[in-house]
C-alpha cells in the first residue's frame, strides 16, 4: 500500500476570484493547484495551513471552515488534503516558491492545468463559492 500524505490548502477568496498558484518545483512543477503543504508533526492542519501560507506566500492568513477532505490515490502516493477557507488577515500574497499564481473567476478556472486532488476540490466549490 502506498503512504499517505496529510496536507492542507486554502481557498482564498477575493471579490467572486480564487487564488492559485503554479508548483515551481518537483514532480508537478507547472501544476496549478490552492496553496498549501504538508502538515508537520504536533500541528493541528490550521497551525500548518496559516505556517504553510507565511512560508509560501508572506502574508498571514485567518482560517475558515473546512471545506472538504479530498482524498486522491497518485501512482506514488495517496494524498489526504484538508481544505479550508481562507482570508487574508495582513500582508499581501508573495511568490517565494511557486512560479505563477492567478486570481481566477468561475469562468477562467479552466484556463489552468490543475492537479487532478484540487481539480476535485473545484468540482465540490464552484456551484457554491460562485453564486
């Protein structure tokens, strides 16, 4: 059986747009994707998503509810993603490590190629985050 991996996005919502950003790096590297990351040991996912968010981004973030656990088998690996809502609470967004990011409205998320675990994230949201 494959490893899991626990990880953690935010959904960040501005003016009827969703921040996402291109991997700039590994596996997926060009992927679009929510920004997120690994849930480290003794950290509750929200302590990892605003630390993740800080790290990745600069700017501090208020976490909302979950959303949803997305739960997506890779070839390599079974990826568990909690996914919750998200504010800015100060700062702005700052690539430190992606390579592009994009605020998209319902009509262009297709216009990147997501990961196929965020892709189910969007088929859960876009009816309600976009009424």
């Amino acid at each position: 059986m494959s490893k899991t991996v626990r990880v953690v996005a935010a959904v960040i919502r501005e003016g009827g747009k969703i921040f996402a950003t291109a991997r700039g790096y590994g596996e997926f590297k060009g992927r679009w994707e929510f920004p997120g990351g690994k849930i480290e040991e003794g950290e509750t996912p929200q302590q990892a998503l605003v630390r993740e968010i800080k790290e990745e981004l600069t700017a501090t973030i208020r976490v909302g509810d979950l959303i949803s656990t997305i739960e997506y088998d890779y070839p390599t690996f079974h990826l568990s993603m909690d996914c919750f809502r998200a504010e800015i609470a100060a700062g702005e967004l700052q690539l430190k490590e992606a390579e592009a990011a994009k605020w998209l409205s319902k009509d262009e998320l297709d216009t990147v190629n997501w990961l196929p675990a965020d892709r189910v994230l969007i088929e859960k949201i876009v009816d309600t985050w976009f009424t």
